[in-house]
C-alpha cells in the first residue's frame, strides 16, 4: 500500500493519506508508517472512520497498550480513554501544558493515538514542540547544565486530591480520579538517547518535572525554568488543526504537546489509546 507524507513545513508534523486504518494493514505498510513516525515524530491521517476496534487495532501495530493512571476508560474498554468537553464547561481545558503523556510513569508511553469523533468548528488546536531539535539548537552553556541530570516527575501537580484535577475539580464531563498515589517520584533523565532512533532529545518539562536530582529546590527551579522557556520557543512548535475523522499519533519520545481551548459553547469528544513502551528509559 502506498504512503503519501506531505511534512507540515513546521518544526515537526506530516499528513499521511493512502491507507484504510479501517483494515488490517500489511507488515510493509506498517513499517513505513512506523519509518514516517520516527521522522517526523507527529503523523495525520484524515479522512478515517474507525471504530474503537480500529483505533485499539491500530494502536497494537506500534507496541502494547500503555497505561492510563487516573483517566477511567469508556464504557466496555480498558485500552480507550474520552478526552471531552461539554460546550458549557468553565473549568480549565483538560491537558492545556506542556507536557509528555504521563512521564511520571518509571517506563512512560512511547506514543499516544488520538481520534476525533466530535470536533469543534474553531479553536481546539493541539501544539508540539520537537525536543530533538529544542535540544540540537540549546545553547553549549545550557546544555552543560543539564548533563547527566535527572529529574523528579510526580504527577502530584496535577491528579493528587490537592492537584488542578484533583478534588476541588468540578463540573468536568471527563471522568478523571485523582488519588493520593499520584505523590510518588520516578527519575528519568533530563537529556537522553531515543530507544529506537538513537537520537538525543529532551525529555519532559515542568508540570510532571518537579525537581532535580542533587539540586536544591530553588536552583532547580530556576534551571527547569529556563530550560522550559528555552524547549517550548516557537521555532520547535507545530500547530495540529483538527478535523472529524482524523487520527493523530505522536511520538511522547520526541516531543511535548499541549491542547487548547478557544472552542466554548461547542462540544468536543476524542477517543484516546497509549502505545506502550517495550524498554526502559535510558541515558
């Protein structure tokens, strides 16, 4: 089957039209959707009508399924979580920071698959920023600093009772539960190698980061601040425009996202899987 790649001409991104995701795809086509995956670390393809067995098909092709903490998955599926909102939600938009899915995990998510099935006729926009690029350009002083470093990532801040989905959240169609196990640490590696590319990226940023490893907490604050303004610059960013029927798949290795709101007044739903990570994260 053949592929059409058409590159965003951003920092990262590409469309990807020719295949059916409806049906069982080749080994061939597999491989070069993985190939295109690796390149350009956030892969469209529109025009799609999946059904969830589809999308869970789909995702099983790059890895097994990853899990998803704190996020109850829809009704009848472990694997397939709703990222919604009702059009008369107030409460702050779900996921609008940087950040890589759930790098608090001690082995994260190497991708995420995401499928629009109700999409808002403005605003929404989902925003990545190439980390392999972010850290080719950093600055020989700013690079020192963060060698050999590793950071804490908890995901206190954000699904502990006292964090921004926590138990003062209200009004949120998503079904999110927060607990006291989101306190935990793990540690992972400020600058590291890509598992499967070799190439060296950054990994993570403040949200799920919440310190350094030997650093106190207000020097590395101070260093996880400038190097947050330093990875979410423009010049690494790719702005993703969503339509119905499209699935996006981006690679958590190689890049942050953030989602955006701007569609108030307006229903938005997007079924959610994780493509599981078969190693360790290493330096």
């Amino acid at each position: 089957m053949t592929l059409t790649i058409t590159p965003s001409g951003q920092a990262c991104g590409a469309s990807v039209t020719g295949p059916d995701l409806s049906r069982p795809l080749d080994d061939q086509t597999i491989a070069d959707i993985r190939a295109a995956w690796l390149t350009h670390h956030v892969l469209a393809f529109p025009g799609q009508k999946l059904s969830d067995d589809d999308l869970e098909r789909f995702t099983q092709y790059f890895g097994p399924f990853g899990e998803d903490p704190y996020i109850a998955p829809i009704p009848g599926r472990k694997h397939i979580i709703a990222v919604k909102r009702k059009a008369d939600e107030t409460g702050p938009v779900f996921a609008e920071t940087w950040h890589t899915d759930w790098s608090f995990q001690k082995t994260p998510p190497a991708g995420t698959c995401l499928y629009g099935i109700t999409i808002p006729p403005i605003g929404g926009d989902t925003l990545f920023t190439n980390q392999h690029k972010a850290l080719a350009e950093m600055s020989d002083e700013l690079r020192r600093q963060l060698e050999g470093r590793m950071a804490i990532h908890s995901a206190r801040n954000g699904y502990g009772k006292a964090g921004l989905y926590g138990e003062k959240d209200e009004g949120r169609s998503m079904d999110i539960r927060s607990s006291d196990e989101a306190m935990a640490t793990e540690l992972h590696p400020i600058i590291r190698k890509h598992p499967e590319t070799g190439e060296e990226g950054l990994f993570g940023c403040v949200g799920y980061i919440i310190g350094i490893e030997g650093m106190a907490e207000e020097e590395g604050w101070t260093l996880l601040t400038e190097l947050y303004r330093w990875q979410t610059r423009p010049e690494f960013q790719y702005r993703h425009k969503w339509q119905p029927d499209m699935l996006l798949m981006w690679d958590n290795r190689s890049c942050l996202h953030m989602a955006t709101g701007g569609y108030q007044g307006h229903d938005r739903l997007l079924h959610r899987t994780t493509i599981g990570a078969r190693e360790s994260m290493a330096a």
